[in-house]
C-alpha cells in the first residue's frame, strides 16, 4: 500500500512538472525581441564573397532598417546580423530571396 501511494505522488509530481514547462531550453520568441526576415539579396563582392542584405522590419515608431554584410556563407550573414541589431532575425518567415543573375549563373556553372 505504501508502495502505491508513492509511485502515485511521484507520478503527480512529474506531470505537474511536465504541465508547468519547466524546462531551461525554452526560447522566447516575444514578436518585440524577434525580427521575421522576409527580403533577402545576395550580391557577388570582391574575393568571391557574397554581400547578403536584408531589410529589417519596424516595431512601434521605428524606421526600416537596411543591413548589409560581406560573408564567405549565407549562414554568416544571419548570424552577423544578429550580432549587429538588437532584436535576433529570424528567417521563417523568408517570402523573398533575390539573387544576382551574374552571381545565380556563376555558381549554377560551378556546380555542373
């Protein structure tokens, strides 16, 4: 009988712990800390680069923010952007992604 009304509390215990989310990894992702990426263009620069620009969307009395980096990767350029504003971009909500025609027909070549 003991032995049922612990296994019962301790199962009690673990749900309401599970129910209550308590967890370390959870990300907050409040729309005022994050900025949904929906433009992105990739441009050839010297040394075989890739010069990534973005626009930032605006909260509340705030202009549109253009950034633009040099990057070896498009990965880099996210993370640099990130390092540069104050909100983390993220790029789920990516509707456009423009590329130069030189720089698309380079690296389709490349590739073949």
């Amino acid at each position: 009988m003991a032995y049922l009304k612990k296994s019962i509390w301790m199962t009690i215990v673990y749900c309401v712990i599970l129910i209550t989310g308590c967890s370390p990894y959870l990300e907050n992702n409040e729309i005022e800390e994050i900025a949904p990426v929906i433009f992105w263009s990739l441009d050839a620069a010297e040394e075989g680069k890739l010069e990534a620009t973005t626009v930032v969307p605006p909260l509340v009395q705030e202009k549109k923010r253009i950034l633009t980096m040099q990057v070896d990767l498009l990965k880099q350029s996210g993370k640099g952007f990130n390092l540069r504003y104050y909100r983390e971009l993220k790029v789920g909500q990516l509707r456009v992604m423009l590329l130069n025609e030189e720089l698309a027909k380079k690296r389709i070549e490349a590739n073949y």
